[in-house]
C-alpha cells in the first residue's frame, strides 16, 4: 500500500528536526518527483540545503505555489539581504525545524560587558622594569635624537589614494556603460512602438444587451434536390443565433468580436474559429498572475495543438513596445489580439486580470477562471471542451 502524502511530509520533518538533512533530502526528492505542485514540500526542501541560491529558488517556488506563505517571504527576504561571500547556516544546529518558521532575533540589550583587557603585551609585561638614562655632566646638553623618516605612513597614504580612484574610475565606467546600455535599449523600444503605431486599430463592437423574452432554437431548412447525378441528400442553413442566446456567461453563445492581431496586424475574429475548441486569456505584462502561469498555458498549447485548440490572448490597452519585449521574452507562439480601447474587456465584463473563456467547438462557453491557473486545472479545463462537434452539413 502506498504512503499517503501527509505521513510522508510528517516522517520529513521528523528526520529534519533529529539533524538527518541527506536522509531527508533523499526522501523530499522522490516526493516532489510526484508531487511538484506541494508547497509544503518546496518549503522542506529549502530546509534541507546549503547552497543559499538553492534555497532562494526553493522558497520562490513556495510563493508561486501559494503567494500568502508569510514564512517564506520572510525567509526569502533574509537570504536575499544576506551577503554572497558568507559561509550558509545550518537551520538545524540548535534551535530545530520550528526556527525556521521566523527569524530568530539575537539579544544583546542584557550581555555583560566584557572583562577589560590589557593592551600591554604579555612579553612586556614580564620584563623587569628599564633603569632610568644617566645624567648628562652640568653645563652639556644631550644631542637631539634624529628623526626616521615614516616611510611606512608615506606608502599607505599612497596606496589609499590610488585604490580610491581605481574605484571611482571603475564606478564612473559602469556608470557610462549603464547610461549606453539604457540609450540603446531606449532607441529599440522606440523603433517598436513606431513601426507597431502604423497598425490599424481595432473597431468596436456593440455591446450586448440580455433579454428576458423566449426565442426558438435555430431551425434548419431541408431541400431535396432530386437528380440522376449524386449530389447531397440534404443541406443545412444555420440561421443567426438569438441575442438572448449570446453572452459572456456560462451556458450561452461567446459573443463574436474583431481584433488585430499583434505580430502579423491581421484581422481575427472569434466566428472564424467555430468547431475548435478556444480559450480567451485576458492579460497585461504588468499583471503578476499572468507571468506566473505563462509557461503553463504555453504547455496546453504545444500538448493540445492536435485536438485543435486555438489559444487567444486578448492584451488591455498597453504599450506595444512592451508587448513586444514580453512577448520576446517568454517565446509566445499562440496569437496576441490588441484590445487598446478595452472594448472586448468591457463587452466580457472583465474587471480583474487574469480571466479565462473555456469555448467548445460550437462556440458556447463551458466554464469562466478568474485568476492564476496552474497546468493540471488548465488541463481539465481544456479536456472538457476538446471534443469537437460537427458544424458542416453531412454528404453521403
């Protein structure tokens, strides 16, 4: 019979708090294995090492998991303070696996002052006392003592000064390295956001209005043709949907729209994907939660692309010049739709970021996210909209 997690965790700590780091570094390894999504795990996991950037990346991991862990922040915050060139601390010396939940504060308020100490060496001070110099004869003075020359003084006033300006001449060329880098990266995104200002903007689409009244279903109209050349038994009209029907709600029609696209400036509309599955992501490069599920939804693209699943990224009125870079950045290949005047965002009632439209192949939507998803919730998401349903007319 398998373990269950929590006994394993339980078993973790316990060899944590007995000092046994490599026995529970062994276990938490095949356990993360199975279970990368365990915020719990990561946290004894940092606890376990002794490289300071591992612990950095371990305690990161535990904020993306679950961004309200307060322990983690403040651990992190400490190791991030702490200077590279210091030997790490072992967390389980003396005060266990409970000190790790806080910073321990070190009193020095009640120390007793320490003993005075007598700077005269302990050679000097077993000499026997020196006899005082003979007097001179009256009527002669003792010649003046020459001065040595501080050389000694001289070349450490020297070296001071010429590793002072080494460093301000090293500052001063960081400083204009930086300030070229800055001028460079400037021009860049200026370039970017000329060339993408010549896209043409998106048109509006009229808003949506509900209405309580009942219609009747599409109908479909059959024509038989006869003729003594095979040709179809039928064909099928689809007549417009109603607009009670449409709407941005679980269970109705998702209401059609067009945008620009923003690598290619082509023209997108929603209607143009109808029998594939789509998920709408409403999202900004300023938006934390969409950063920290970018690479998911880029691995639901690449795993599902054979199902047919169209993935529409609908940005809020940014910059272009930023889309650009984020965009460059995380290696995004599913389309980015331009919504500048937030018309789509207002038309889907969208106040906060990041929201997801799950859409079947018929264009009615399934199921609506609001915030961070992780990749199995994004997987059980799309697996109930991938089944694709027949929107052509059939042919014999």
């Amino acid at each position: 019979m398998t373990q269950p997690s929590a006994d394993i965790l339980l078993r973790i700590e316990r060899l944590l708090s007995l000092g046994k780091q490599q026995e529970a570094r062994s276990l938490l390894v095949e356990y993360v294995k199975q279970n990368p999504d365990s915020a719990r795990a990561w946290w004894l996991m940092s606890l376990t090492l002794t490289d300071i950037p591992r612990q950095m990346d371990c305690l990161q991991r535990v904020l993306r998991l679950d961004p309200k862990n307060e322990p983690a922040r403040e651990r992190l915050a400490i190791l991030m303070r702490q200077p590279k060139g210091l030997p790490t601390v072992n967390p389980f010396t003396a005060v266990g696996l409970a000190a790790m939940e806080k910073p321990a504060v070190v009193e020095t308020a009640n120390r007793p002052a320490p003993e005075p100490v007598s700077r005269q060496p302990a050679v000097e001070q077993a000499l026997p006392p020196v006899p005082p110099a003979p007097a001179e004869p009256d009527g002669k003075t003792p010649p003046p003592r020459k001065s040595k020359p501080k050389w000694g003084l001289v070349l450490l006033l020297v070296a001071v000064f010429a590793i002072g300006g080494l460093v301000l001449l090293n500052g001063y060329l960081t400083q204009q390295r930086e300030a070229q880098a800055q001028a460079l990266s400037l021009q860049k995104t200026l370039a970017i956001a000329q060339t993408l200002t010549s896209l043409p903007l998106p048109t509006r689409i009229p808003t949506w209005t509900a209405s309580p009244t009942w219609t009747t279903l599409p109908t479909a109209t059959i024509t038989f043709t006869p003729s003594p050349t095979p040709s179809p038994l039928y064909t099928v009209t689809r007549t417009p949907r109603p607009t009670s029907l449409v709407g941005a709600v679980v269970g109705l029609y998702a209401p059609d729209f067009s945008l620009t696209e923003f690598s290619t400036g082509r023209k997108v509309m929603l209607s143009q994907f109808e029998g594939q599955p789509v998920m709408l992501f409403f999202w900004a490069t300023w938006c934390v939660p969409c950063k920290g599920e970018m690479d998911s939804i880029k691995t639901i693209s690449q795993d599902y692309k054979a199902d047919g699943l169209e993935i529409l990224a609908i940005n809020t009125a940014e910059d272009p010049g930023m889309i650009f870079i984020f965009q460059d950045t995380y290696q995004l290949a599913f389309p980015i739709l331009l919504d500048p005047d937030i018309a789509i965002q207002t038309a889907y009632h969208v106040v906060n970021l990041p929201r997801h439209f799950f859409i079947n192949s018929t264009g009615m939507i399934v199921s609506v996210v609001q915030g961070e998803m992780t990749y199995s919730e994004l997987k059980a998401q799309v697996e109930a909209i991938k089944w694709r349903f027949p929107t052509s007319s059939p042919t014999p």
